[in-house]
C-alpha cells in the first residue's frame, strides 16, 4: 500500500475526470496523450494503488530516492 492521498494526486497531476466508488480515474501523463488513452490512470483510495492499465505506469509518492 502506497502512503499516498488523493490531494497529493491532483496536486501533481489534476483533477480526476471521474470517480466510481473508492476509485478515481485521471488521464494518465505517461500514455495519455501520445496513444489516446483517456481515464486509465486510476487511484485507489482503499488500496492505496496508483497504475495506468494501458502502459503499466504506476508510481511510488513520493518517488523513491536511489541508493
């Protein structure tokens, strides 16, 4: 589970364009606009899951320093 909230989302990234449940669907910054996928970057609250089901991008926030 990610320590990640929903503001901390919107901050980086936007408004979701729509929520079903404890999920929030946003379009995703990695393949959203070259491929045309719209709303495949979804947040779980419950879950803590942050993944677009498109290009597999999911993130860590905040993104993990390297060794």
């Amino acid at each position: 589970m990610l320590d990640i909230t929903l503001e901390q989302i919107i901050n980086a990234i936007g408004q979701p364009t729509y929520k079903k449940g404890n999920r929030y669907f946003f379009g995703c910054p990695s393949c959203g606009v070259e491929d045309g996928h719209k709303d495949n970057l979804i947040f779980d609250e419950r879950k803590g899951l942050l993944k677009c089901f498109a290009c597999d991008f999911s993130q860590e926030y905040p993104a993990p320093r390297p060794s």
